[in-house]
DNA sequence: TTGAAAGCGCTAACAT
DNA sequence: ATGTTAGCGCTTTCAA
C-alpha cells in the first residue's frame, strides 16, 4: 500500500508534538529557529509532503479548480487549457479538467460532481445541448465562484471573458464577399449557445453592408455541435443539394469547420464552394480544401478566465461589479 | 461562501445520530426500513452529497486516477483520454489529466504532485525529455499503482499497454517503397523513448525485406518530441539540403507529422516528397501535402489501460504477473 | 516556545 | 436498530 508520511511520523521521530511540527512546517514565527531548522531538514531528508486531502478538509477549500469544457480534443478548447494551467499553476492551484462532449446530461454530472469535489471555483464553456441553466444557477446561487469563458450565459451574474465573435464572423464573411461570393450560407453551432447568435449578427451584418439579401434558408443550426458527424454532413447535403447553391460558406466553428471540408469532400465539391470558419486548428494552412480561419485568442482567453476565476475565489468580500471581457480574433486567408 | 450540507446537519433535522444518517446513507443491512427511508427522502430533497474529501481522508483513497500525457492538445492523446475517461467514470472513478508538454521537469512535478494529491493510481506515457526514472521508480516502490501507456518503460515491472509500433511503422515504410521510393528517411522522436526504437526497427526490417540499404544519415530524431517548432523544420530542412536528397520520409508521431508537413509547405517542397507517419488527427485525409497515416487504436489503448489500472487498484492481494498488452494498428493511404 | 485538545466530514468498531 | 466514540492528517485555539 501506497502510504505517505505524516506530521505525526515526524513529531514522533523527532521527539515533538505535531503541533510544533505543523508550525515549524508553516514557517510559524512563534517558533524557534533551531526546532525550526531540525524540522525542516528532517523533513527535507525523508521527502515529507503535507496531506493535501487533510488540508482541504480542514481550510474547507482544495485549492483546484474545475474546468468544463465539451472536449479537450479541440484545438479552441485545448489551448484555452493550456493557458487556464499557465495562471492556475503559478497561483498554486490544481486544475481538474472534465469533458461533456456537448451532453447535457453529462455537464449537469460533471459540474455537480466537481463541485461536490470541492473544487474552489469553476470554469465553463458550455455544452452545446444545454438549454435548462439550474445545475448552474443552484450552484452559483450556494456560492460557488464561476466563470463563463467562449460559450458564456447571459442570466448568471459572474465574470465572463469571450471572443469578439461579432467582428471575427463579421471579418470572414466580408472576407468571402469580396473574393466574389454572392450567395454566401452559414453553418451555425446549436441556437442557444451564445456564440450562435454573436457570429450570426456578424455574418449577417457584413451581408448587409454589402447590400446582400439575409436568406434564413442559407442558415443552418448543428444542434449538438457537430458532434455527431451525420448532423454536418447533413446540412452540408443540404447546402449541396438546393436549387441555388452557395457559393460559400462561414462556419461557426473549430469543429464545424473540420466537419464542413471531410463532408465536402466525401461529396466530391472541394472545388465550388470558398469556405470560412472559425478554426484554431494548427494545421489550419495545411488544409484541403482550404479554409480561410478565423482564430481565437484561446491561450489568452483562458489565462484571462482563470486570472478571474481566482480573484473571486481570493477574494475576501462579496463581489458585486462582474466584468465581460472580449477578446479580438485574427483572421488568416488560405487558399 | 459554499457550504454544502453534511451529515450532521441532516441528523441534526431527522434527530438522529450521525453513524445512522452515514449507514442509511452507505444502505447498510442493519437499519430499519423506515429509518432509512426518511434520511434517504431528506437527503434526496436536500440534494445531499458526501463530501469526498473527507471520504478520501477517511478511507485513504481518493477514487481518482492521475493521468500523464505530454499534451492534451494532440489528437492521440486526447482520444486515449476519452478512452480512459469511460472506463473510469462507469467504475466510478474521477480523472486528474496533468501535462508535461514534454518537460523532465513538468513530469517529476506533476506525478509527485497527483501521488500525494492522494490519487489511487497513476496512467502515464513517458515525457520526450524524461531519461531520468527516479521519480516513477520511487512512487511505484512506495506501492503507488502505475500503469505505462504508449511511451513505456521497461525497467519499471508492471501492466503496459502500447501499440504494434513495429508493425505500424513496418507497414508505412513499406507502402513508401511499394510507391516507388528508393530512399527513405525516418524523422524521428526522442531516441529514448520505447516507441522510438521500435518504431525504428519496424522501418529497418521493411528497407531490408526490399534490400535497400539503411543509412544512418537518414535518421534525425526529435528530442523535445517536436514540442518546439524549430526542431521539426531544422531535421527536415537537413533532409532537403541533403546532396543525396530522399524521396520520402517516415515520420514517427502525430506532433512530428503535422510539423514535417508545415515544414515543407514552408520550404515549398510539397510535391516532392511522399510522406508517411504515425498520425490519429482527424482531419488527416484532408490535409496537403498529404500524409499516408498510422492510425493507433488511441480510445482503445486508454480504456485497456484504465482497466489495468484500475484492476490493480482494486486488488486485494499484491499483483505479481504484469501484462503488457500490443494493440494494432491501421494504415490509411492518402494522396 | 511548546504541547494538549478540538474539530474539519465521514466511517466503523464498540457499546447499548 | 441506534448511539457513542475514536480516528483519518492537519491546523489552531488555549494553556502551560
């Protein structure tokens, strides 16, 4: 069996009460220097590690914080990871991811189960499918530090950090008209979600500054966030297979848009259509057919979420002033 | 602040004591029906939970399994996650996912610091960098459950699962000379990691079945695992600026593909090399230049390794015969 | 400066 | 069938 050594060990080995240990551990000044210096060697030498189990017990805190994200196999959300641990490790905290692969279900478990896990606070993008925020609502409303990042939620009242999804849709459709595209289709994620409808308000208000008719039959919802891949190829075939066809496409999303070029490319239309979406993929400019991408600053958006995150957790007084921050995107033509 | 309920509280409301609240809770046998009712129903209506960290304290066990990798944000590991997340969660375990992004360092930190975050067990897959063991040898003879994934290390005696890196890279090579290619170079991953010889050996023993001559100068190998950009583009660059260039490459890793064919989209070499190599992206069909692919059973390596992991765990007796399970894997041919 | 003791939330002997 | 108590590892009053 796997069993650390405890204070109690250490008080014994060295003839002292755990008490005076536990001091000496904590640097306490009301302890003197030389008990300090044979605590601290001794515990040096045999490698102690204090119980973080016990600690958490007894500061009623655990110092971890939980992220929920739909996966972790995403760019966006990987590097958004990437940067919550920059900030979290170097303010010593824990961080414990949970994925719920755009599962309502799976997000009401996770975000209960973390929390129930004592994690300090918690940080969430949410699921594609939620459209019922209680699971939320209770926990924020116990106490419990939340931050939305990327897919944020308008009714509860906490920081939120999220991309300037208007502009970057805005961007690659503009984009798209001006490389001559008249009949221009958009491929959203799930309707609910915030981004939807920040991107789509971009997408449609670079159609109308260019004088371009808003056609709701161009437009096309993936309810589970693509997900399931049949739900891209679908609205895909759907794009495909009308009467006009586009001659374009915006995609909402890292998966969407990955979704959009296999489906495009199983139907053998890799040529007639320019598509544009926001990626963060990596190999974005290794893409055929290519995809113009609109990336997120997602390192940054987590660094940001978690910064916030920890003020509210550090924080010695209620908070009552909630910021929304927002952060620019970048676009990248490929072709 | 949060402030869960706990089951003092409820025994409070319900007069009774504590050890009855616990063991109607836990459904022990010895407890009236009707007692047992009444705390379940309060407990249902007040949403109750145990509070895990004092069960882990109590218990010495945390149900939670550390997970190792060099980065989530990498197609295989974060399918080998998904892998291990299934399991775990129907054997009612938590998981700790922690990245080493390659880095001695990052890995001595992070398994010591899961080891005494009190996780039951531990799932790893060796960091580029790591040539040093001391830190795993020592929590596995403190009788720390460690189960090695992909990147293994055989001095350490316990279960391991890994793909057929062998075969894989035996076929790809294979398929590079049945194309044509006379002479093949290998870009490589850290030469110490397991995957590395093997994947080596598979690509020897295929030139020499074709009786093409092994050249050692054909060999560069990665030591960061290709975590920096500059040391993909440096080893192909040295390829290309070779007198005796090669007409195809064998790449051995996901990071590693995807940086060998940035590199020569960036030199404007695309067209004239063929390319082959270890990949679980999934976008792999679409990319250009294209890359024929290794695919590894990623969801599978990790649920195969959550179970061992987990059956060690849960042993009563000490394990003495370890397995190391072989998975297969597939070849995709993209052009 | 140090020690004894209580308590964080829970479980499990050991009473009753 | 239920209550009392001790203890998991640690910190922190309170007393000495």
């Amino acid at each position: 069996m796997f069993k650390p050594v405890t204070i109690k060990d250490i008080a014994k080995a060295l003839n002292l009460s755990t008490s005076t240990v536990s001091r000496a551990l904590r640097g306490g000044y009301e302890i003197s220097e030389e008990t300090k210096r044979i605590v601290l060697d001794y515990a040096e030498k045999i490698n102690f590690q204090r119980n973080p189990i016990a600690l958490s017990l007894k500061e009623r805190r655990s110092y971890s914080i939980g992220v929920v994200v739909c996966e972790v196999a995403n760019q966006f959300f990987s590097q958004a990871i990437d940067g919550i641990e920059s900030i979290a490790y170097s303010k010593g905290y824990h961080v414990i991811i949970s994925q719920t692969h755009d599962k309502y279900n799976r997000e009401v478990i996770n975000t209960e189960h973390l929390a129930h896990r004592s994690v300090d606070g918690l940080l969430i993008s949410l699921s594609a499918e939620t459209k019922d925020y209680s699971h939320l609502v209770k926990l924020h409303q116990q106490g419990l530090p939340i931050v939305f990042f990327d897919r944020i939620l308008d009714s509860i009242q906490t920081h939120k950090v999220t991309s300037n999804n208007f502009k970057g849709a805005f961007n690659a459709t503009e984009y798209l008209i001006e490389s001559g595209c008249k009949r221009i289709a958009h491929l959203a994620n799930a309707a609910q979600l915030s981004i939807t409808s920040e991107r789509q308000s971009g997408y449609e208000e670079a159609l109308k500054k260019h004088n371009i008719e808003i056609k709701p039959e161009l437009i096309r919802y993936c309810q589970h966030g693509g997900s399931n891949v049949q739900e891209v190829e679908e609205a895909v075939r759907y794009f495909l297979d009308m009467d006009e066809k586009p001659d374009a496409i915006f995609v909402a999303s890292d998966r969407l848009s990955t979704g959009c070029l296999a489906a495009l490319k199983k139907y053998n239309k890799t040529e007639d259509l320019l598509i544009a979406g926001f990626s963060n993929s990596d190999v974005v400019e290794l893409l055929k057919p290519s995809l113009s991408a609109v990336r997120q600053p997602a390192f940054e958006m987590g660094r940001k979420a978690a910064e916030m995150l920890i003020s509210l957790i550090e924080s010695k007084y209620p908070v009552e002033e909630f910021e929304t921050a927002i952060l620019e995107t970048t676009f990248k033509k490929n072709d």
